[in-house]
C-alpha cells in the first residue's frame, strides 16, 4: 500500500515538474504583465499583440519554412543513404555507418561553427565575400537532420523480407519500379518518423541557425534570417522576454499537444479498420 | 531427351561462394511440361540452383539455356520465370488483388499503333480477367480485396502461387513452398499443386527436403549431396535403384548394409549369401539396400542353419502395419509387416532376390553412417571409440570444460548420443602391427594391389570395415590395430544441432 502511494507520488511528481512551468506560462499568456508573476486581470491582449506583430510572424514563417524545406531534403538524402548503403557490400556499409555517426553524437556548437567557416572562407576565395543566405541556413538544417532520418530508415530495412524485393523483380519490375513500388512503401513508416524528426530538430535549432543564417526570402532588406530561436534569443540580450512570446509558446504548445492526439486517434482508428477486412480496398485498387 | 523439348538446360554449372564451391559442375536438361524436384538435405545447393534459374545470382562457370538461348547473364526481370519464394515475400502493404495484379501492371505486350509495332501495358480490364482467372485456380475467389494480414498461412501460400503463374511463366519456380504450412495442409497443397501442375502444362522446378513430398508429386526427381547431383530419375526409379548408399538413406526408410560379391549373382551380408539379380564382380565391396517392407519374416523354434534368423527386439503399431526391428547377430534389421508378432519372437529373414538393390561402393573414403558421439566426446564406429574434434560439427565452436560445445553465439550444446555420419579417408588410417597398440584391431580380411600402393580391409570383430591404402605388403588374416588421428575423421551431424542445445 505504502509503495503503491509512493509510486504514485513520483508519478505526479515528476509530471508536475515537467507540466508546471509550461502550465504557468499559459496561465499568464491570458493577462497583460510583462512579468511572469504579476496578475493583471483577464485578457487575450498578449494573443492579439502575437498577430500584429509582424517581426514574431515573420521569425515564425522563417522557421516554419526552414524546418520543412529541410527536413524534406535532409528525408531525401537520408532515406537514400540508408537505402544505398544497406544494399552495399559490408565494407562500404560499415563506413558509411560510422560516417553518419559522428554528426550524432558530435557537440552541435562544432558543427555550426564549421559550417561557418567554411561559408566564410569557400566563398570569399571564389566571390571574395563571405556568402550566407537561406541556403546556408538551409544546408546547415539538412546536415543536421539527415543523420537521424538514416537512424529512423535502417532498422525498417532490417526488419524487411529480402525477398519482398526479389520478388518484385521477379515479377518483372525494374530495380528501380522495385524499389520505388516495394522496398519504399515497406520502409514508409521509418522515413515518416525521420522527417518528423528532422521537422522537431529543426524547429528548436538555435546553435546552427545562428551560425548559418544569411539574407533570407521573407525579410529581403535584413541582413540575415531570424527564425524564432534567434529572434528570442535576441529579446533576451535586450530585455525581459516580450510578453507576446508567452501567448506563442502557448499555440505552439497547443498544437504540438493536438498533433500528438491526432496522431494517436488515427493509429487507433488505423487499427480498427484493419482488423475488418475493409471493403474500401477496391476503389483504391484502379488508381494504383 | 530429345533437344526440341528440352525448356531449360543447365550446362557445366558452377558457383562459388567466398571459396566454397556450392554448386559443382551441375548439368541437367529439363523438358517442358515436366514436375522436376531437387531433393537434398539443407545447404546441398538445391536453392543455390533455383536462384541461378530464376536470375538472383549468377553462375561462377557453366551456362544457362532458356529454349536453346542462354540466358545465363540475363536479370530476372527479363526472364520468362516465375517464383514461389518460401515464405510467400506477399507485398504486405497491398491487398490479394495488387499481389497478384502486380506482375501485370508492370508487364508490356507488342501491339500496333498507327500502323507500327509498339509496346502498351494491359487494360484494367485485362488484368481484372487475369487476376480473377489465378485466383479461381488457386480458389481464392472471394478474397480480391483482403489485406495479406488478415490471411492464414495456406491462403497466403495460394495468393503466391497465384501471383506468379498470372504471369503465364514458362517455368514456375518453387522454394520449399510448403515449409511453412501444418502437416495436413502440407499433404493437401501436394495434391492441389500437382493438379495444379496438370491443368496449367507450365515446367515446375520444386526445391525441398522433404523425401516424401519428392515422391508425392514429381515427375523427375533431382537428388543432390554437396553441390553435387547423385542421382536423376523417376521417384520410383529412386526408390527401388537408388545409386549410392546416400540416396538410398535419404528416400525413404532403407537398411543398408556393407557386402561383398561372394559369387556370381550373390551378396553376402549379414554373415549370409543371399542370391542377387545384379551382376559385380566377385569379392567387390558393394553397398546392399534392402526396403522394410521387402523384408519376409517367417517366426521360427529355432535358429535355421541355411536362413538369417534374429530376434524381434521392438514392435511398433503403424495403422496398416507394424513395423518391427530385428536383431541378427550385431546388426538390425528393420521391417514392415501386416502380421502381429511379439517381440522376443525368433524369425528367419529372407529377402526376395530383384528386393536386394546393390550399389558400387564409394571408396574414396570410409563412411560410418550409424556413429555417435558418447559422453566423452569421442565418435564410436561400431563399438569402438575415437577419439574427434567435435568442434568442427559447428563452424567457430569451442569445447567446454565441462564437455560442452559452445557455439560462436554462446550457445551451449550437447552431444552425448548424438548420431553422426563419421569419413575416414583411405589415407588416413595408420595400421600397426599386433593387437592394442591403437583406437582398436582386427583382422585384415582382404589386400588389393591398386598399381603403386595396396588397398587394405581390416575388418573389426564388431564386423566394421576399415578400409585404407598403404604402400606396404600385408597378408590377409593378420592380426593389426588401427589409429586415426582426431583431425583426420570427418564428422556430419544427423540432423540439426539445436535440438542438442542445452540451457
């Protein structure tokens, strides 16, 4: 009985203290304070200054188009590499393999700076400037998330029959039709998990945006990209945190916290219908 | 076999993996329409062909003809075959129907457009024909838009076949198709595949292990030991000619006894002349091949003087028969009978002459089919313990100190009582004047000059045969002992070896 409390309280405990400081931050995203702590009364004040203030949507869209341009690229080459070197003899795979490893476990502070330098120095001997953009931000993204999107792939190769792939030639399809019709689809859910992680990766990035950053698309007169870890971090060398960023991290939350439920009401229902054999097969079947 | 006929010729055929030859020069001519199995106990290279058939690898040396045109370096995609692959490889994210339609959509045929030859994919129509037609065959009717997932094992089994002979090959290729199924299953899928067979007039080349499912369904059967083919023929042709005591063992339950020609058109084996129908030359070592079911057993008072008579030691119901094992002298006899006998009962045992199969003896080396491995990890051929190197019955395994095996995964085996095939080479065997001086003795019962070196039977008083090449004279009658050396006796688990694991 004892135990069965006190392995009820760490429960609680420790999800009160990873819940509480995000639960007070919504809290006080409802009340006009420039400090957490101070309650001014009701309001959704905070909400309406987030949608008029243009330097938090534009830090917003930057980093929402960042996360997605790369971890689409970063899905790309990772699913590739994993694909290429799975088929590949041991030698080469084993390489490779220690190869992608290293940006894994490696301290991010090195790879940004890195990459920094290499902008800076590769351009300035062809250009004689040093050259950062969207592109490097971008590139700098990709290598960050293309490790990982190769971790998700490779199991779901593993575990794959090595015949599935026999037999699509067998039957007449290409390596490539083979590939593409058979070994993608069986791999699909580990290329999915990749992206999302790549996404996830990128959206909190700070260390590699700040390194990499450059004029961007949305805000062509700034000198550089502001993603919202940048931009936030540069409040803070300011100031207090601008109040509207509580009403952000609150959507932010909001939605991350709805993806999730989704997600898992979707697995469900997935399930379910696998479970009946569906009828629903047959539409689907011409337009394959 | 005539040369028109003849759909797929394998030619010379080698192939070697990493040094090891798997494959060795195979050569075999199949004719259309033919049920044709290759039958081997596992890693003889009965796979390792169908996959060089079907275009997974390539032939190291040899060449492959499709109707006359080599297709040796052609990739499977190109080729005209078909697949059953062992555990189905169904595309578990498509549903009955795109399993089976999935060869079509890919499939171009010539037709003409605007008056010129060209290639179109097959209309959705076509398919649906094709798709319904296979799945009737394989009497899945009702199932087009089932999930792979939801199917039990047999349907799943029919859905490959279906998916591959939609395709209309000219060779349908089977892997150990029914490995995976229950034993009734398995004996129902034999009949359906063979009227399967019938209906369709597509050549089937089946792989298995599986003796009974060879004889079951083929026309020709294949048997191969190590790369090598050992015999070709009809099942029966197999059964009741086999060529070498191997295939003899491997079809069917068998006694095989060591004999020697004792006279024109008789064998002497178990201490008895027995009147044969084949003719070997008088005093040749052959192999004797005696079916249970040929055996005649006749209860008896008492002991006949010009009959094998034994004593019925186990007795065993079968349904239709019993089936009995015999004790004659030191060796057994097993047989089947309709007749209710008791064990402890004396019988005589006689065989008709055409029931004897006898087979040139293979003397390349010596090959003890009934050793076992006793607690001290020594091989016993016939009563007499040699010291082996049990560690090579499993590739990187170490010995123990308790006198376990342990494999290169941690495993932990062992091997009291395990039943081994031992070989002996002919060169071998060291013989040593007089008695106790090695592994055991006996007499030596025969010297053949073979041009620049005697060839020496040395027959133990538990009547094994040893036999060996020496450059020196011997007479026949002395009195010798024998040694080996650990490392020279070869050693083959019967069976497999996880049923030795200990925890």
């Amino acid at each position: 009985m004892v135990k069965k409390i006190f392995g009820q309280c760490y429960i609680w405990l420790i999800l009160i203290l990873m819940y509480l400081p995000i639960l007070v931050l919504i809290a006080f995203s409802f009340t006009k304070s420039v400090n957490v702590g101070v309650w001014k009364g009701f309001s959704f004040d905070l909400y309406s200054d987030l949608f008029r203030s243009k330097e938090i949507l534009t830090a917003l869209a930057n980093t929402l188009i960042i996360a997605i341009t790369s971890a689409l690229v970063a899905t790309i080459l990772g699913t590739l590499g994993a694909i290429g070197a799975f088929y590949s003899s041991k030698k080469f795979r084993r390489a490779y393999e220690f190869v992608n490893q290293i940006p894994v476990v490696n301290a991010e502070i090195v790879m940004a700076l890195s990459l920094a330098i290499m902008f800076a120095a590769l351009p300035s001997l062809i250009f004689h400037t040093d050259l950062r953009s969207y592109w490097t931000l971008l590139i700098g993204h990709v290598v960050l998330g293309a490790p990982f999107v190769y971790i998700n792939v490779k199991p779901k190769l593993q575990q794959m029959d090595p015949s599935l792939y026999e037999a699509a030639i067998d039957l007449g399809a290409k390596p490539r039709q083979a590939l593409w019709k058979v070994t993608l689809p069986e791999i699909l859910p580990g290329v999915f998990s990749g992206f999302l992680l790549a996404i996830t990766l990128s959206l909190d990035d700070f260390v590699i945006s700040q390194f990499t950053t450059g004029p961007g698309l949305l805000s062509a007169g700034d000198p550089k990209i502001v993603t919202l870890s940048i931009l936030i971090q540069d409040k803070i060398k300011k100031g207090p945190i601008p109040p509207a960023m509580r009403a952000l991290t609150t959507v932010i939350f909001l939605l991350v916290v709805l993806g999730v439920v989704g997600i898992t009401v979707f697995r469900h229902y997935k399930s379910k219908k696998a479970a009946l054999a569906s009828k629903a097969n047959r539409k689907r079947r011409r337009a394959y | 076999m005539s040369k028109e006929n003849c759909i797929i010729s394998l030619q010379g055929v080698n192939k070697v993996f990493d040094g090891t030859t798997v494959v060795d020069n195979f050569n075999l001519d199949i004719t259309k329409g033919e049920f044709v199995t290759f039958l081997g106990p596992s890693g003889c290279g009965k796979t390792t062909t169908l996959r060089m058939i079907a275009g997974f690898e390539t032939p190291t040396s040899g060449k492959i003809l499709l109707n006359g045109e080599d297709i040796t370096k052609i990739p499977p995609h190109k080729r005209p075959i078909n697949t059953v692959f062992q555990r189905y490889a169904l595309f578990p994210h498509l549903d009955v129907y795109d399993n089976v339609a999935f060869g079509l959509k890919l499939k171009k045929i010539p037709c003409e457009k605007k008056g010129k030859p060209a290639f179109r994919h097959l209309t959705a129509k076509e398919i649906d024909e094709k798709v319904a037609h296979a799945l009737e065959i394989v009497d899945l009717d009702e199932f087009e838009d089932r999930d792979i997932s939801t199917l039990s094992g047999g349907q799943q089994q029919r859905v490959a076949i279906a998916r591959a002979i939609v395709n209309e090959p000219e060779i349908l290729l089977l892997d150990e198709p029914l490995g995976a199924l229950d034993l009734k299953m398995r004996k129902d899928m034999q009949i359906e595949l063979k009227e399967m067979h019938k209906k369709l007039g597509i050549t089937f080349i089946y792989v298995t292990h599986d003796q009974e499912e060879a004889l079951t369904m083929s026309d020709t059967i294949v048997v191969m030991k190590s790369g090598e083919i050992q015999q070709v023929g009809t099942p029966i042709d197999i059964y009741n000619e086999p060529v070498n005591a191997f295939v003899a063992d491997f079809i069917g339950e068998s006694n095989i006894y060591n004999a020697t020609m004792a006279g024109k058109l008789k064998v002497r084996f178990l201490n008895h002349v027995f009147d044969c129908i084949d003719d070997f030359p008088v005093n040749e070592k052959v192999d004797v091949v005696v079916r249970p079911e040929d055996v005649i057993l006749t209860v008896v008072k008492e002991p006949s003087k010009d009959k094998v008579t034994g004593k019925i030691v186990t007795k065993v119901f079968k349904g239709v028969h019993y089936e009995y094992l015999v004790q004659v002298g030191k060796a057994e006899v097993e047989c089947r009978d309709t007749k209710d006998r008791n064990v402890g009962d004396l019988v005589t045992v006689e065989v008709e002459p055409e029931n004897i199969q006898i087979m040139k003896k293979d003397v390349t080396n010596n090959i003890y089919t009934e050793a076992w491995i006793n607690n001290k990890n020594q091989v016993v051929i016939g009563e007499d313990p040699f010291d082996c190197d049990v560690t090579k019955l499993l590739k990187d395994s170490t010995l123990s100190e308790d006198g376990y095996l342990i494999g290169p995964d941690g495993k932990k085996y062992d091997l009291n009582d395990a039943d081994v095939i031992a070989e002996i080479g002919l060169d071998k065997i060291e013989m040593i004047d007089g008695f106790d001086n090695g592994d055991t003795n006996g007499e030596i019962v025969s010297v053949v000059y073979k041009g620049d070196h005697y060839q020496v039977m040395v027959r133990t008083d538990d009547e094994e045969d040893f036999i060996l090449d020496t450059p020196y004279t011997w007479n026949e009658g002395d009195q010798v002992s024998i040694k080996v050396l650990p490392q020279d006796i070869k050693l083959m688990l019967k069976g497999d070896i996880a049923k030795y694991e200990v925890e």
